[in-house]
C-alpha cells in the first residue's frame, strides 16, 4: 500500500511530536526542521531511522542533508517508497 502525501505528512508529525514533544499540528510541509521546528541532528536521525521503519523507506545519511523542510522530507518519503 502506498502511502499518500497526507498520510506521511500525519505519519511524520507523530513521529516529531513523539521525538520532540512539537505539536502534531506544528508540523507544516513548509516548515524547516531546525529553523521553524528547532529538531537539533541527534533528534533528525532518530526521527530518520523511525521514518523508514514506519515508512518502509531507505534515507541515505547523505540523503538527510537535503531535508531542510518537512515538505521535502515528505516528498521523499512517497516519491520513493517501494
């Protein structure tokens, strides 16, 4: 089953929320991790590692980086599920 761009979006923001104690409606496609949502790197990769369980998606380390939004985290996420 492929999970739509709502689906990863709620799915994402439950795990922020559960990582970071950000509210679920806090986390928006256009917000960015560090800026907006204040997600130092030790918490992203355990956000990461608990995205591609949930997601059953690979995010290369040096794939991470270039997630500066939850929009691209997003975008990821479904454009490359199996």
């Amino acid at each position: 089953m492929a999970f739509t761009t709502d689906d990863v979006l709620a799915g994402l923001a439950e795990l922020v929320n559960d990582e970071t104690g950000v509210a679920v409606e806090d986390v928006q496609l256009e917000k960015s991790f560090t800026d907006d949502l204040d997600i130092d790197s030790i918490s992203m990769m355990t956000i990461v590692v608990n995205a591609e369980e949930k997601f059953g998606v690979t995010i290369p380390d040096d794939e991470v980086k270039n997630l500066k939004t939850v929009g691209d985290a997003v975008t990821y996420i479904v454009s490359n599920q199996a």
